[in-house]
C-alpha cells in the first residue's frame, strides 16, 4: 500500500463524514457549533503486478469518526477544525502476513453556505489534512516493519444540506 493510496483513501474517508449543513434558523447566523460522524474506512491493496491474486483482492475496513467544532461568522462563512480518526484496518494479505494501517490528524477548514430557502442550502468546504500514517506488516513468528510518516493534504467537500429542527 503506497503512501498516495493511503492519502486518497483518507481523504475519501474524510468526505464520507461530511456532516449535513448546520441548523440555523434566518436570524441566527452567527455563533459556535460542535458536532461528530462516524463512517467506514476502507483499506486495499489494489493494482498490484505480477504478485498472487490472494495480494490483490486484500480488502479490509474499520470504523472511522470524527469530532468538530467551528465559528460561523454569518450565513455564508464559517471555519471548523475536524479530527478525523480513520480506524485500523488489519487484515491477512498472504498466509503468515498481517497488514494493518493506522491514520489520524487534525483538518482545519473554510466553509462556505449558500441558503437555498428555509430547509435547504448548499455547503461546501476546503482545507487541509494533517495526519499521521503509520503502515506496519507483522508475520507469524511476531517480527514486525512499520512505516510511519507525517503529512498533509488538500481536502475539500460539497454536499446539499437540509435544516431540520430550530
């Protein structure tokens, strides 16, 4: 599993939480909001040449969540700070070799909303991931290669949000 599949299946996960468009009501448009999502964090080896098909089909999840808090300034703008946490898949990608993965960091993001009427607006959001990989490959008699490194991406997300409540 290279470090670019490790990046895309991260910010994949991280879209999948997209949490839905803030509740407000029109004369509220401003303040603070927190908030969480769970999901599913998938991790494969895919594309791997000349190696055995038992190597290519490896497919393993876990779940992933995430905690947020944000400021919105007015109905348009706000900034949000994410912890993603995307679990540890773990699974046996050839007899006697178990491969597991593990990715967490921090995303700090500008959002942006556009109101579409009283229940719906458009959300959208761009940032960046800052995150700590770590890979690690274990065999039967317990010897263990770990890869661990530090990095960040450009993350980014639109949905369709629909406001419930008050």
């Amino acid at each position: 599993m290279t470090l670019r599949s490790i990046t895309t299946l991260a910010t994949l996960a991280a879209l999948a939480v997209v949490p839905a468009a803030y509740a407000q009501q029109q004369e509220e448009v401003s303040g603070f909001y927190v908030g969480g999502g769970v999901g599913q964090f998938n991790a494969s080896i895919d594309d791997v040449d000349d190696v055995d098909a038992t190597v290519d089909d490896w497919d393993d999840d876990d779940t992933a969540y995430k905690f947020f808090a944000g400021y919105r300034l007015n109905r348009f703008l706000a900034f949000e700070l994410d912890y993603v946490n995307l679990g540890e898949p773990s699974g046996t990608v050839v007899p006697g070799f178990n491969v597991d993965a593990s990715i967490d960091g921090f995303a700090p993001y500008v959002v942006g909303t556009l109101p579409l009427g009283p229940w719906f607006e458009l959300y959208g959001r761009a940032g960046y991931y800052f995150y700590d990989a770590t890979v690690g490959v274990t065999d039967t008699l317990d010897n263990r290669v770990e890869f661990d490194e530090e990095s960040e991406d450009f993350v980014y997300g639109a949905v369709i949000g629909a406001n419930i409540g008050e």
